[in-house]
C-alpha cells in the first residue's frame, strides 16, 4: 500500500511539473480557437483545473479554502480593472466592439486570477514544497532554452560572451548571449532570487537552485532587476532588523511604505505629465525614446481626479492601430493603467496592488509575510518602470505563488482547527529538514 502511495505521489509531481515546464518554456507560441490563446495560459488552465479535479476527488477543505481565498485576494487589482472599465464604458457609452476588445485582452491574454490559480495549483498539491516544484520548472525550461543556444554555438562562445556581459554589466552584449535574453524568464528568477535571499535554508538542494537561478538570471543580465533586487533586499533586511525588536513595528513601517508608494506613483504620472523626461532629455540623460512616446500619448489624459479614464485595453489598440510612433506598448505600465482607468481607478488599482496584498498577506502578526510581501511589490514597481512587466503573466504567477506560499502550511493548519478543532494527517507538520 505504502508503495503503491509512493508511486502515484511521483507520478503527481511528474505531471505537474511537466505542465509547468511548458507553461514557462513555450512563451510566444498560440492556439487558435476562434480567440488566439497563448501555450503558457492554456497550460496555467490545466495546472488550475487539475488541482481542482484533485480536490473534487480528494478534497482537502483546509488547504482549497486557504489557496482559494489567497488566489482571489491576490487578484483584486483584475477586478478592480473590470469593474472600474465597465463603469468608464456605460458613462462613456462606447460601442459593444470596445468593450469586447477590451474584456478579452484583460482575461484571455493577462488573466491575473488564471495565473494566480496556476501557482495555487502547486501550493493545493505541495503545501509549500510547491514553492520550489515551481523553480524547477522555470530552471528546467531556462536551461533548456540556453543549452539549445549552447548546441548551437559551443559552450566557450557561450561563456566567454557571458563574462564579458557580466563584467561590463551589459554594455558589451554578444549575438550569442543575446538569445538568452528572455525577459518574462529573468524577472520571475529575480522575484526567487529575492525571496530565497531573504529566507535562506541550510539544505543542499537551496544552494543548487540558488546556483542555477543566478546563472540563468545573469545570463538574461537584465540591469533594472539587479538594480531592483538590490533595493529591495536592503529595505527588506533592515524591515527584519527592527522586526527583531518590535514586529508591530515593522509591520506599521512596511504598511505605511506601502502607502508612500503609492503616492509616489501617483506623483509619477504627475511629473509625466509636467515633461519630466523632457527635462531629463535636456540633462543630457537618454530615455531611450520615451519622450517621444509620452509625447504621442499625452492627448489621451489630463492629470486631474476629472479624468475617468478610457477603459482597459484602450491605449494598447491605439498604438497597434491609430498611431505611428514605433511602438506596440508605452513601456510604462503606470501611464498605461491611469490612461486606460483613470484618476481614480489608477488609485484604487493601486491600493489593491499594494497595500491590500501587503495587509492580507500580512496580517495576523505575520511580520515576515508583510515584508516579504511588500518587497516583492516594490519589485515588481521598479521593474516596470522601464518594462511592461504587469503584462507578463508568468511573473503574477510567481508573484502569486511566493506570497501565497510563504508561511502556507501554518496558514492551512490554523484553517483546519478553526473550522475542525484539529490538524489532519496531510496537513501536519513533517521535519523533513529539506525543502523538498
């Protein structure tokens, strides 16, 4: 009996670990099906509806009812961006082809809850241990991708080019290297890299992942996520200093960070607004053309809580349609979400993105949970500052997964005596001493 457990529970982690590998391996490639689906959403939709025919067969009420709650907190900021779009479209009066343009690029192609229910997928089947299932997944396509560009070129012309993108810190970037460049890949290592510095484990498996997710990160060497990771691993160690001393005090210091963030990104639309880059571009700092993007754009909103938006998808038709400016995206998400929701749906999308995640996640004393919630948001802020990182549904899936994750199996044996007054079998504590 006890083999035949063994057997099925390696077959589980066979499968879903195969239907993440190509969720994190086939990034541009679509199905047609009347609607153009891409491969990485179709296999994000089998991982959720496998863990929900997991449950149905053998339901464990404790850990579905955590996730689930977990995955729909998470994805407030996808409602919040439907219903504020509604709103904008019925005052606007605009036609049923806008809206249904609109609604199907917000839940066919970035669907924020889809993919929060992927990772929640890993977390149902693994506890936390899906945590790291998930990093192999990402590791094993990554790798992947580079040895197919190492099969091609030779191992030196592949290292040599990468030493020499490291130690230039990517001024010098080679035809080979280049390939490895996969953006959507190198933000979700980043996230990890964040998290797995910020809890490190004494286990030999940590340091191999650790390894590998440094060198699949550098060899994308992408300098905004260096530069962001940096940042938010010194905010999230002095948060931990003082939590050391007082945890209601770190707590208030990382809610009130939250606050000040978004503040300075609604400011940060204001100063668009105002020609800031302008004045940098004067400076003699190169903004890589966004002076002429903004400048393009800047007759689609006004910066005044009057503006009610245009609806979610709006400026993406235009610059694929109406417009000459080069570009497909304003490589901006921030203008981008106040020009598409809004004055005030940009405030509340925010609020949703960052404080409410960071009060959920961390409430109830969990001190850790809240900075380390906080730091990876403050991530995400920072790298999409210079890429439309919001519209990389593999990193909300990472995102998802190290909020929800960390601190999960806790979370589900409290679940469990609250509705049960005890903790069942599988979800008991096990001192394995590894992380898988």
């Amino acid at each position: 009996m006890c083999v035949e457990k063994g057997i099925l529970s390696k077959i589980k982690v066979f499968y879903f670990m195969v239907v993440a590998v190509m969720m994190y391996y086939f990034l541009t490639e679509i199905i047609n099906l009347g609607v153009h689906v891409t491969y990485r959403h179709a296999f994000a939709f089998v991982l959720a509806a496998s863990a929900i025919l997991a449950f149905l067969y053998n339901p464990n009420i404790a850990r579905g009812i955590t996730v689930f709650k977990s995955a729909l907190i998470y994805s407030v900021p996808l409602f919040v961006t439907i219903v504020m779009s509604l709103f904008i479209w019925f005052v606007g009066t605009v036609d049923i082809e806008v809206i249904s343009r609109g609604l199907s690029s917000t839940l066919i192609y970035t669907n924020m809850l889809s993919f929060a229910l992927a990772a929640s997928a890993f977390l149902y089947i693994f506890g936390e241990k899906g945590i790291w299932y998930n990093l192999i997944a990402i590791l094993a396509a990554n790798i992947l991708m580079i040895l197919t560009i190492i099969a091609e070129y030779g191992m030196g012309n592949y290292f040599s080019e990468l030493i020499a993108l490291i130690t230039s810190f990517a001024a010098e970037t080679g035809d080979i290297i280049i390939q490895a460049e996969v953006h959507e890949l190198a933000f979700c290592l980043g996230a990890y890299l964040i998290y797995m510095f910020f809890k490190p484990k004494r286990d030999i498996m940590f340091y191999i992942l650790l390894a590998l997710s440094l060198f699949c990160f550098l060899s994308a060497f992408k300098r905004i996520g260096i530069i962001a990771i940096a940042i938010c691993l010194i905010i999230a160690w002095i948060l931990k200093f003082i939590a050391r001393y007082s945890r209601e005090t770190a707590y208030g210091i990382t809610m009130f960070l939250s606050v000040v963030t978004v503040i300075i990104l609604v400011g940060y639309i204001a100063l668009i607004k105002l020609d800031a880059f302008v004045l940098l571009e004067q400076m003699g700092i190169n903004t890589s053309g966004r002076v002429e993007i903004y400048n393009a754009v800047d007759k689609f909103y006004d910066f005044s809580p009057g503006f009610l938006g245009n609806g979610i998808g709006f400026l993406t038709y235009q610059l694929n349609t109406n417009m000459k400016v080069g570009v497909a995206a304003v490589h901006n998400d921030f203008l981008q979400y106040f020009i598409d929701l809004g004055f005030w749906g940009y405030i509340l999308w925010l609020l949703s993105m960052t404080v409410m995640r960071t009060w959920y996640f961390g409430s109830k004393g969990k001190t850790d949970n809240a900075i380390l919630t906080f730091v990876l948001i403050l991530y995400l802020v920072i790298v999409s500052s210079t890429d439309n990182t919001m519209n990389y549904p593999l990193l909300t899936s990472v995102l998802a997964i190290l909020m929800i994750g960390h601190g999960f199996d806790e979370d589900v044996r409290k679940q469990e005596i609250k509705m049960f007054g005890c903790v069942s079998e599988p979800n008991k504590k096990k001192e394995s001493g590894t992380i898988l």
